[in-house]
C-alpha cells in the first residue's frame, strides 16, 4: 500500500518518526557509495576520539562542496515533502554528512538534535534530521536507536540510559525524524560497516550546523536549482531573515536563474 506524506507526517506526530522505504533510487545509492569511498581516500577521513562521533566510526562533513551527486540529496521529492511539513517550506540545510559505522563500535549516547538550542518546547520544531541508509540498517550493524514518543516530552540527559528500539530498513530507505527525538547511533556487532547519509535540516529562523555560505563556494552554488540555492541560506525567510539590503543573498551574490522567486521584504507589504 502506497503510504501519502501525510501517513508519514501522522507517524511523526505520533512516535515521532518514520521510514520512507526504498525511495532513493539504486543508481544514485551506487553513486553515493562509490563517491563517499573515493572523498575518503583523498581526504584521509578517520574516525574522531569522542563519545558523540564515536571511535570506530568514519564521518565526511560538508559534502555539498564535493560535487557529483551530492545535491540531489537535499532536495529527494518525497522525503524533502516530509521535511517540509515537520518545519515549512522555507527551511534550511543544516549539515550534510556521511556516517560509516564500522565493526566493533559501540552506541553513541542517546541525544535529542535540537539539544544546544537554547529553545523549550518549541512550537513549531526547529529541527528535522533524516537518515538515508546507503546499505541495510539492522539491529546488530548499527541501526538508529529510537525512543518512541520522547519527542513530547524534555530533552534527555547526554548519555543516559534509556529503552530504545532499532530503526532497521532495507538500502534506499529513508528514516525522518523530529529534532526534539531521543536517540542515537547503534553499536555495530558484525564484520561490515553499516553506511548512512546524515542530511539534516532546520527552521529558516535557525542558525545551520555547517555554515553553508562559508562552506561550498558561490561558484559550486551557482550551478544549483532554485530550491536548493534557498535551501542552503540564499533565500530571505518570511520577507525579512537573511535579508541584503532588502535584497536576498541569491539575488546579491549568484547570477539570476529561472524559476527563482522575487524575494520581497515584508514591509514593503505594509
């Protein structure tokens, strides 16, 4: 049965994710994996020497700056439709990493993504992350750990213990969650690595993780559709965040394209 993205949006408000399965389509998990291993190779990547990022875990940040297929990501119809209805059409890419948790690491310690945000309770969320899984997520290879409804209630303590169930999907799938959401990386009990695509996403209001006007060049921005250039911070929130002079950043820093709207500034409305 075909699953609408208000069944998945219904699923969030209730346990606080869900698991769009098998939307990514096999040539562009093939790309992925395959440009991944190659930024590895020519970056040095290692795992770092901390509890969050974990000790046998291998992470590449900033991937939209690496060209090839990478902005595709961001802008995947049925999950981004997802994410807009968790925040609203005009959010932000927060961070875009890869997470290659290899044999033998352990949990990381259960966490909530909007943690450092100095916000309570927040209404709307000001955070919505996914997790593409680039090969299968199983309990035993590292799977996202889940604390079902924890989204309703306070952020956790770093760290601490807390019953939780595995988020196990076939390659292709997506999990989406809401940022006020406990969990956490599995550990990874078998002999392969367990491969996933950290594409995260905040409210337009919000400061991003990775500062993306910094971290991929105008020039690399300038070959992005519409979508993806507001996406990434060029575009002006509600007719007034992120504004230059009145004027948005895309209209400022990027040449024009088609399909990209006239940003207005709010007051010019009053």
């Amino acid at each position: 049965m075909t699953r609408t993205t208000q069944d998945h949006l219904d699923e969030i408000a209730a346990q606080g994710f869900t698991v769009l399965e098998r939307v990514v389509p096999d040539d562009l998990c093939d790309d992925l994996l395959a440009d991944l291993s190659r930024l590895e190779r020519e970056l040095g990547a290692a795992p770092a020497d901390n509890s969050f990022e974990g000790r046998r875990t291998t992470r590449v940040y900033n991937l939209l700056a690496h060209g090839g297929r990478w902005p595709e990501v961001p802008v995947l119809d049925p999950v981004l439709a997802v994410v807009d209805g968790v925040l609203d059409d005009g959010c932000l890419v927060s961070s875009l990493s890869s997470v290659r948790i290899g044999p033998g690491e352990s949990a990381q310690p259960v966490h909530s993504d909007d943690q450092l945000y100095p916000v309570v309770d927040p209404d709307p969320p000001v955070v919505c992350n996914t997790m593409w899984a680039l090969t299968d997520f199983t309990a035993d290879n590292g799977a996202t750990r889940l604390v079902p409804g924890s989204h309703r209630g306070p952020k956790p303590e770093y760290g601490g213990r807390y019953e939780t169930v595995p988020a196990e999907m076939p390659r292709g799938s997506v999990l989406v969650w809401h940022g006020r959401l406990w969990h956490g990386g599995g550990a990874n009990t078998t002999g392969q690595d367990r491969v996933g695509i950290a594409m995260n996403y905040c409210a337009g209001w919000v400061r991003q993780q990775e500062n993306q006007q910094l971290g991929v060049p105008p020039a690399t921005v300038a070959a992005f559709g519409p979508r993806l250039r507001r996406l990434m911070g060029y575009g002006v929130y509600l007719g007034l965040i992120g504004h230059v002079d009145k004027r948005s950043a895309e209209q400022v820093l990027l040449p024009p394209q088609d399909g990209s709207p006239d940003d207005g500034i709010v007051w010019d409305a009053t």
